[in-house]
C-alpha cells in the first residue's frame, strides 16, 4: 500500500511538472512573432541609412569628373593658351608635312615590282618574240624597275655598251622622282620647332614686358608669358618628331627600291648579253 502511494505521488510530480513546464513556454511564441516583426522595420532603417551613403559616394565621383575634363577640351584650352598665331602655324606644318609624307608613302608603295617575275617574262619574251616583245613585257608592268628595263631596251640596237649607259643614266631620273617632296618633308621638320622656339622667344619678351611695367616679379605676372613659351616649344618638338619619324621611314623605302633596281638592271644586262650571242650564232 505504501508502495503503491508512493508510485501515484511521482506520477502526480511528474504530471504536474510538464504541464507547468508547458504554461511557461506558451508565452515565448508572441515573444518570437513580435521579433520577427520587428526585423524587417530595422533592415528598413539600414536600407534607409545605406541610400545616403551611396549618394555621398556619387557626389565626389562626379567632382572628379568635373576637375578632370575631356581631353578634347584640355587641348583646346592649351592651344588658346600658348596663343592662336604661333600654335596654329606650327600646327600646319604637322598638316602639310603628314600630307607630304602620306602621298609619299603610297607613290613608293605602289613603285614596288616583283623583279624576279619580271625578269623571267622578259627572257621568255625574248626568246619568243625578241626585243619587241621584252619591250611590250615592260610596257605593261607599272614600276621605276619596268621603266628601266623599257628605256634600256629599246636602245638595243645601239648595242650593249649604250643599253648599260641607258639604264644607269635612266635609273638617276627615277631615282629624283622616289625622292621628289622630301625637301619639302624636312623643311617643315625644321620649321616646325623653330617656330616653337619663335613664340618661346616672343613669350619669354612679354613676360619681362608685365615684369617692367609692374616693377616687380611675382609668379602670376611671369606664369603668362612663360606658359606661351613652353607650350608652343613642346607643340614644335612634338610636330618634328612625327614628321621624322615618317621622314626615316620614306628613306628606308625609298633604299630598298634603289637596291632593287640596281640589282634588276644587272640581271637584265645579263639577259641582254646572252640574247646578243645567242642571234650572233
């Protein structure tokens, strides 16, 4: 009996503790819900805090754009400032010069021949058809080289000793019109920084002028006239080092075919030698 009063007690305990145990956890389920709630309204804030910060980070970006302005723009600027007359005269010597040096460049492109085809339709022509028929060979082919070939051909029956004469006398000729413009080409490399160095001078003179008219020297009365002499003195230099550059490459052109024709014209006294002996058996 007393075993069995203990049994219900511990069952009474137990009972009664899990549902005390239940009634304190009923409440904590509005206690999450109010939390959950809650979340949204502080990301909300964070939101809100964070959209000012990105329209602070915008705002110096935007500065900076407007501090460093296009290049188009800074070169205009530039170009006012080292003064109108002198900038645009040293400009045109880049305009005329860059011209020069382009029709240069294509009249030299176009002059270039394939010798070794040319010089192998030259002989079977003259085995074919003779003379007349080198001559047509030639006639049709565009090039300084097929030029040579045609003046020193057609003196054949001069004999051999006047065909030689012929091309080398006829080879200076195309060499004065690979050369033709290149005077013209360093002249405006000259002109180009002397021009520079010109307005340098005449920047340099107004700069002492503010300084005398003033009585003293300051660096805003100097800075005037010593901006117009560096920026006309770079613009003149930069000018002639691009036209140099082109001005090289013409002449390394212009030597390749020299070499060229030099080469040929001793190939085709060849052919002319053995075609001689061979209608003198």
């Amino acid at each position: 009996m007393k075993k069995l009063l203990a049994t219900l007690t511990v069952l009474a305990m137990i009972t009664f503790g899990n549902v005390a145990v239940m009634a304190q956890d009923a409440p904590a389920a509005p206690a999450q819900e109010e939390v959950k709630q809650e979340v949204p309204a502080t990301d909300t804030a964070a939101v809100e805090e964070e959209a000012p910060a990105q329209e602070e980070t915008v705002a110096p970006a935007e500065e900076a754009t407007a501090e460093h302005p296009a290049l188009h723009k800074t070169l205009k600027t530039k170009f006012i400032e080292g003064g109108a007359g002198f900038m645009a005269a040293t400009l045109l010597c880049l305009v005329f010069g860059l011209a020069l040096c382009i029709e240069r460049i294509i009249y030299l492109s176009l002059s270039k021949t394939n010798t070794k085809k040319l010089l192998e339709e030259i002989e079977a022509a003259l085995k074919k058809g003779g003379v007349n028929a080198a001559l047509e060979v030639c006639r049709n082919t565009r090039g300084p080289v097929a030029s040579i070939f045609y003046q020193g051909l057609s003196r054949y029956d001069e004999g051999i000793e006047v065909v030689e004469k012929t091309v080398s006398s006829y080879g200076g000729v195309q060499l004065g019109l690979l050369e033709k413009n290149l005077s013209w080409i360093s002249l405006f490399i000259s002109i180009a920084p002397s021009l520079g160095f010109l307005g340098t001078i005449i920047g340099m003179i107004e700069a002492f002028d503010k300084i005398q008219q003033v009585g003293d020297i300051s660096a805003t009365v100097v800075a005037g006239g010593i901006k117009v002499a560096l920026l006309t003195t770079l613009l003149g230099l930069i000018i002639a080092i691009v036209l140099q550059i082109f001005y090289n490459y013409i002449l390394s052109l212009i030597e390749g075919l020299v070499n060229e024709m030099e080469d040929s014209s001793i190939s085709l006294l060849d052919l002319v030698v053995e075609y001689a002996e061979a209608n003198k058996k």
